[in-house]
C-alpha cells in the first residue's frame, strides 16, 4: 500500500506538526505501508543545524545542567523517521524572514505546486494532509482528479486561530469557508482534541476521529548544551516553538522585565519562529537578559528544553481554549517543568499532575511563578515521574498508531 503525505513542514523541522507527523509515518511503516512525503525544502537555519548534529560524535558523556543545577550526562537519541520504505521529497518554497512558511503567500508558494506534485507519479492508495486550508484543498482537488481517498488530520482549527489573533472579519470568514472546502472533502478526519472533533462537524467533517497529540520520551533526556546556551548564574526560562499572537508570548518578556530585580543572573530564551517573532524580538530587545534564537533542528530544541530550568507556553484565552500547546508535552519529556500561562486542558494539567505552574496570562502571575522557580519553592513532580507522566497519559507512540490506523481505515 502506497500512502502520499503532503504537509508544508516534515521532520526534522522543530514544528509540532513536523514531529507528529514523522510519528505518523513511522506508524504507517510499521503497519506495512510505503509512504512517499511530498514536503518543502528545510530552512537553511535547520538544515545547518541537522549537518552539525549529524557530524556530533554519538555515546558521549558530559555534564550537563538545567540553568544553574548540574544533573548528570546522558547520551544523545537517535531520531529518523525509518528507512527504505519511506521516500521524502523536498521542493522549495517561499519562507518569512524566521525561516516559517507561514502566511498565504508561502502557504500558495507550497499548494500549488503540491497539486500537480500529486497528479504526477505513482497513484497512492490513500493521502494524508494537514493544515493549513489551503494545503487541504490542493488535495482535495487533486484527489478528486485521480479519485484517491484523502485524510484531513486536524491538528487545529486555522479560522478559529486567525480569530483569536484578531484578523479582520471578512479574512476569518474566508479561510473558514476554505476549511469547511477541505474538511467536507475528506474521507476521514483526524482531530487532536474533542473541542477540535466539535468545531471540525460544525465546518462540515463527517467522519471525525479523535486521536490526541502525543510525544516521543526519549529513553534518555538530550545531551549536552545547545551552541547559544546562555553562561550565566541564574535560572534559564526557554520558549521553544511557534510565535504568534493567539499565543501571547510577549507575556513572558513583561513577566521577566517586572521580576528582573528578584531573578539573580537569569535569562529569558525564545527558540523557534513565526508571525510573531519580529514584534517579539522588537519588544526583547528593551528587556536586558532575554535572547532570540532562530528555529533549530528538533534534536536541538530538545537540548534547549532539557538544559532549561524550566519551559514557557502560553494561550490566550478566548474562542481557542481547548488548543493544547504540545511545546508543553516536549518539555515534560526532557524531564523539565513547565510555567503555562492560559486556560484549557493544559493548565488543569500542569496543575493537578504537579508538572510545574499553571497561572492565567498574566504577567505578574508569571512574573511569581519565575521567581519561585529561581528560589527553588515550586513544588514539582520531578524528572522521572514528569516523564512518567507524558510515557502513560500522551505517548506518540500509542496517539500515531491509532492515527495510522484511521489513514489506513480510508482505503
């Protein structure tokens, strides 16, 4: 069985969906199924990075440490999506200035070439996409013509997202219209949370399965320090992942800017990308101690999560609160605490499993949670039983075979 997945961004790009979906593919190998990824070309920044990591010596032991507490060596993790029966193909695309095809103008630079990518080669049994809309309709549109069966995994809802962010009205309605185009079409639909299951009906999904996000713990914690990491006495708070204004990050900077005085040598550190990640680093660049570095390798961003004292994630509450930041799952599964500022699933999460904080998005909130972090007074599960946590309740292992199983279900 043949299996095409088109998708913007593919491992080992540091996107949420990037790694689902490689858990995805692996799933599918597994089962039996060839999988051909048409996908886009890898940021130069990533591409850079993976080289480095590919030409890191593996099995070595070093100390490493979590700000400014040791903890002791463990080596590096193998990644991969699986060879042999796994056909990756990379085409370019037009990227912002972070490195993020995001945007209407990268997304059509990706989905119009993506529907004449389908029509041609080998005819698959099954496609499988994800968001945007746009990426959706390409290939409703071109398995219409070649009369494929497609699934449509909704890892969000793209219109709800533009609302939160406070895109105009006639946009929001637009890229509605162009979901609910790409949802109907579908022969079956994946949906990451029961919030995600609902909205995906009301745009006119029939066939809808839920399958929550999950991620791979890795059976040691990442390696080693990241090249940028920062030297200093105090505690490391890292933002690693998508900026964008339905996330609020800029919370994190005021939150640090007004508890500077009680963090001793502390730094704040955003690692990732998006459409917000130029008025972010406009906002940064007043605030002594916060870094901005551009998206990395998921390997890397693992070591930047693991060295942290502890991780950032945000939401603003609103018409999307039962998104779910994954970038919380990565962290816990480096065996680091969490600060989690917003509403939702996550935060009763963070705060009934002891994960780290949970506070509403508010930065004299998160301004307290820093604080405590830097004196030692929050209490927490601790490494082990954080990575216990994710392993027993948000395993990728278990979340992509049952996705798997709903593309393999479609044919």
């Amino acid at each position: 069985m043949l299996v095409t997945l088109a998708t913007r961004t593919f491992t080992p790009e540091p996107t949420a969906a990037a790694l689902r979906l490689g858990a995805l593919v692996r799933s599918l190998v597994s089962s039996g199924a060839s999988v051909r990824v048409l996908t886009s070309r890898l940021a130069p920044s990533v591409a850079r990075d993976g080289a480095r990591a590919a030409s890191r010596p593996l099995g070595s032991s070093q100390s490493t440490r979590r700000g400014n507490a040791a903890v002791p060596g463990r080596g590096p993790t193998a990644g991969g999506v699986g060879a042999g029966l796994v056909e990756v193909r990379r085409a370019p695309v037009l990227r912002d200035r972070t490195g993020a095809v995001r945007g209407y103008v990268s997304y059509l630079s990706f989905d119009l070439p993506l529907v004449a990518r389908l029509l041609t080669g080998a005819r698959p049994d099954v496609v499988a996409c994800e968001p945007p809309p746009t990426t959706g309709a390409a290939v409703r549109v071109a398995c219409a013509l070649r009369r494929v069966p497609y699934v449509y995994y909704c890892a969000d809802v793209v219109s709800d997202a533009a609302s939160a962010a406070g895109v105009p009205g006639v946009v929001v309605r637009a890229v509605a219209a162009l979901e609910s185009f790409a949802l109907r079409g579908a022969h079956r639909v994946i949906a990451v949370s029961a919030g995600v299951s609902r909205r995906a009906r009301e745009l006119g999904a029939r066939d809808v399965t839920v399958v929550p996000n999950g991620v791979r713990v890795p059976g040691e914690i990442a390696a080693g320090y990241p090249d940028s990491f920062p030297r200093c006495s105090g505690p490391v708070f890292v933002y690693a992942g998508t900026v964008a204004p339905w996330l609020a990050p800029e919370v994190f900077v005021e939150a640090f800017e007004r508890a500077r005085g009680r963090l001793g040598d502390a730094r704040l550190v955003f690692v990732g990308q998006g459409s917000g990640w130029e008025d972010l680093a406009g906002r940064a660049r007043a605030v002594a101690g916060v870094q901005m570095i551009p998206a990395v390798s998921a390997n890397e961003a693992d070591r930047w999560m693991a060295r942290a004292t502890a991780t950032l994630a945000s939401l603003r509450p609103g018409g999307y609160d039962y998104a779910y930041p994954t970038k919380i799952l990565a962290s816990l599964a480096q065996g680091t605490p969490v600060i989690y500022a917003g509403p939702g699933r996550a935060a009763r999460d963070v705060e009934e499993a002891g994960l780290g904080v949970a506070c509403g998005l508010d930065a004299d909130e998160v301004a307290e949670a820093m604080v405590a972090f830097a004196r030692g007074t929050v209490s927490w599960v601790g490494e082990v039983r954080s990575r216990a946590w994710v392993r027993e309740n948000r395993s990728v292992e278990a979340s992509s075979r049952a996705a798997a199983a709903v593309v393999l279900s479609a044919v």
